[in-house]
C-alpha cells in the first residue's frame, strides 16, 4: 500500500489560500489529487508525503533527496519544460514542501484536464477505429518527440496515464515521474543505444 498523506480539502485551503472549491478527485501511486481553482482556472493540486523531517515551507531546491522528493521534482520539471501539447502542463504552483499537521508533505499543481482515461475509455467505448487509433499514436508520439528532444524518456506510458480531452478529443500524456535522463555513450551511439541517468 502506497503511504498517501492524510491531507483534507479544508486543508488544502488553508495550506494554499488561493485555491478554491478543494475537492479531492482521486490518488495514485504516493499522490492524493485535489481539484481546486488557482487564479480563475481549475487545476490539479498533488500532495505526497515525505519520509523526512522539514521544519518550514520552502523551495524546492532545499528537498531532501528521497525517491518522493526526487521523482517529484523530475515530473514538475518535465511539465514545466516539454513543449508539446500533448504533454500534461505544469500549473501556477510549483514544486513546494511544508509541514501539514504533523506530516511533512510535497505538493504542486498541474493543468487539470477535462476528460477521461484511454483506460476508461476503451472500457466503455469498446475499440477504436483505425482514424482514431492512428491520431491516438500521433499525439503520444508528438509528446515523446518532444521529451526525446529534452534528452528524456518517460518510461511509464500505459493506458492510466493518457487522458482524451472532452472538448476536442486530444490526448494527453500524464505522469512524468519515472522519467529519466537519456545519456548518449560514444561507445555505444553509433549502434542506436543509449544510457539512462537516475540523476535527472
């Protein structure tokens, strides 16, 4: 069982005074996701807790470098630098820690997409034509292009993590967490090969 912080919406509010209407709309992996509205938009708010022991608010350059932290700080940086649309986007809040209750616990905002998953998707809809499949690959692929271009990979695509946006029917991949750094080896860049840094 993933150790989810015990984190309110009354919470959240006090904790992000800007953030409004809190709800909380689901948890994944170490995360509890919030929906709120952030400067007139509607965003997604994550909360994950932190096995070490932080006194006060603060950047994220002063985060202790546990898997949490570290991963956390790897997917707000991929949203923040991947340009393509069809990559999750980082919102108004970026990566920030403070002690809540008792806890310690890392938060940020995300654009908040209006949709479902590829997962729900093919559960209730049944199969795609071939129009659909093919426009399916091209938007994925669109966002792997673009991470490939920041020297990253995501290493976690799978149907959970592509969303179909309800107005237009773009996907759009989530989760950059488990991205790594592509390293190209002398040794080994004339065969097609490459290496990934865990220091990314």
């Amino acid at each position: 069982m993933p150790d989810l912080p015990n984190v309110t919406p009354d919470q959240v509010g006090q904790l992000i005074p800007d953030a409004t209407d809190v709800e909380q709309v689901g948890s994944g992996g170490q995360k509890l996701v919030f929906r709120a509205t952030v400067e007139q938009d509607q965003y997604a708010l994550k909360f994950a807790k932190l096995p070490a022991e932080i006194s006060e608010e603060s950047e994220a350059e002063d985060f202790p470098t546990s898997d949490v932290a570290v991963r956390a700080k790897r997917e707000v940086e991929t949203m923040r630098d991947c340009t393509s649309e069809h990559m999750v986007k980082l919102g108004p809040i970026g990566l920030m820690f403070a002690e809540l209750h008792g806890q310690q616990v890392l938060y940020f905002s995300e654009e908040f997409i209006f949709g479902r998953d590829l997962r729900t998707v093919l559960r209730t809809d049944g199969l795609f034509e071939a129009t659909e499949v093919a426009k399916l690959g091209m938007h994925v692929a669109d966002a792997i292009r673009a991470l490939w271009d920041l020297g990253k990979i995501h290493r976690d695509i799978k149907p959970a993590n592509i969303m179909r946006r309800d107005d237009d029917g773009a996907y759009v991949l989530l989760d950059a967490g488990f991205a790594f750094d592509v390293v190209l080896s002398p040794e080994l860049s004339g065969t097609g090969r490459a290496l990934l840094s865990q220091n990314s």
